[in-house]
C-alpha cells in the first residue's frame, strides 16, 4: 500500500514533519494530523470523507468550504460542488457530468449562480 511519509524536518508542506492520517483501505483521511489527539487541524489541514466504494465524497481544508462529489450507481462521477453545497460565501459552483450514452464525449454543466455554462470534452 503507498502512503504520504514525510522525511526528517520535511518542510514541502508548509510545516516541518507533516502528519497523516488512512482509513483500513489506505483511503488519506487527513493530511496535518495532530499528534497528540489524532484530530484534522491546523491552519493547512486537509479533511477528507470517501465513498463505502473508495471514491472521495469530500474535501475540506481548514478555513475554507469543502468541495463535495455525488457518484452515479456505477460510481461515476455525477457533481462535483465548489466550494460546497450550501455555500455560505455565495453561490456555489456546481458542475454536472452528463455522458453521451452512445459512449461519445462527456459535457459538463457548470451552474454558478443563475448563470450555466456548458463545456465538452
């Protein structure tokens, strides 16, 4: 299983010896554990939650909204919202994953506000 393991004194993090946190599947949890008590904190601490299927379901760092992602039953991405949903720092921006059936491309329907926005790929 690969894991986050910072060097003696590592400072490419922000902070010298960062610590992190797995799930039993080896899925990050957080990435600026506190030592002592195993909570996700700090200033440049990263929270996140994960599917029962190992897709991550949200994001959050410390300060900020959390990003949150919805999964179809084929665990395909469906949403992503940004900065999370509800926002309470104005509108959110939500985009929508719509693949074509016929197995051509995937457009995105990016809605921010009252103003939507289509994108192709």
């Amino acid at each position: 299983m690969h894991r986050l393991v910072p060097a003696a004194n590592d400072n490419r993090f922000g902070v010298v010896n960062p610590t992190f946190t797995y799930d039993a599947d080896g899925n990050l949890l957080c990435e600026q554990a506190n030592r002592a008590t195993g909570a996700c904190t700090g200033a440049d601490a990263r929270d996140l939650a994960w599917t029962s299927f190992n897709m991550a379901s949200q994001i959050a760092q410390s300060g900020h909204s959390a990003y949150t992602l919805s999964y179809g039953p084929e665990h395909q991405r469906l949403q992503q919202c940004a900065p999370g949903c509800p926002s309470l720092s104005g509108p959110p921006t939500i985009t929508r994953y719509l693949d074509d059936p016929a197995g051509g491309t995937t457009s995105e329907q990016v809605t921010v506000g009252s103003t939507v926005t289509w994108r192709t790929g």
